[in-house]
C-alpha cells in the first residue's frame, strides 16, 4: 500500500462492515474523484504516542516536565482532572480500511475496487487518507 496524507472529504451512511452493517466512511472525494465504498475491512481506533509524553519521561527520570516530540517542546496540562496530562494522549484517530469504487454506479470492470485507509481525527474533526491500493 502507497503512503498518504491527503484531506479528503467524507460522507458518512450505513455500510457493510464485518460484524454487518455499522455507521461508517459511505463515500469519500480525493483529488476531485469521487469514491463509494463497498465494503468495510476493518476498523480500529489508533491513539496518540503515549510514550512520548512528559509524564513518561518523568517517571522515567528524563528531562524537565516537558517532553520533545521532533525537537518541538510540547506542554502538559496544569489545572481540572487532566492537570499533568498531555492533551495529545487523550486523542484518539477512527481509521477504516475500506474497500471502494469510482462514482456512484462504479462497477468492477470501470477500474476495479481499491483499498483504503480513511482516517477520523477526533482532535480537529478532519479526515485523511493514509494509504491506498488502488
């Protein structure tokens, strides 16, 4: 599978999915082409890099109270339930790996279905594509 990071936009329905029909990506539009989804895959939630956080690298004994994440200072919370906790632990990515077709009245012999990974950023509300095998 190709390696991605690309916005796309997303319709969300009722799909068939493996344990049958859930409420998931029903069609998407990357790069002006519009995607209908035939099938789910599979569907996991993915979490932030919690090995990351300044609280690890407390406990670990490493630097000050704040951890580094590619050279950029990240702080942690200081006051409510989550004082001491870095926001970006608590985030949390949808990722559905679909099965879809061009257009709405796509078929196999119009290309061929593709496989997808449709990513749900709770944090900011946005969907990426990650990868592809189309």
């Amino acid at each position: 599978m190709r390696r991605y990071d690309d916005p796309v936009e997303v319709r969300r329905g009722l799909v068939d999915g493996p344990g049958g029909q859930q409420e998931g990506p029903e069609q998407f539009l990357w790069r002006g082409r519009l995607w209908k989804v035939r099938d789910v895959v599979a569907h996991w939630v993915e979490t932030g890099p919690w090995w990351q956080s300044a609280g690890v690298h407390a406990v670990l004994g490493a630097d000050g109270a704040t951890g580094t994440t590619g050279g950029t200072a990240t702080a942690t919370a200081t006051a409510g339930p989550t004082a001491g906790v870095r926001t970006d632990l608590l985030a949390e990515r949808e990722v559905w790996r679909v099965e879809a077709s061009r257009g709405l009245a796509a078929t196999h012999a119009a290309g061929g279905p593709g496989l997808f990974d449709l990513v749900f950023d709770w944090a900011d509300g946005t969907w990426a594509l990650t990868r592809c095998d189309d």
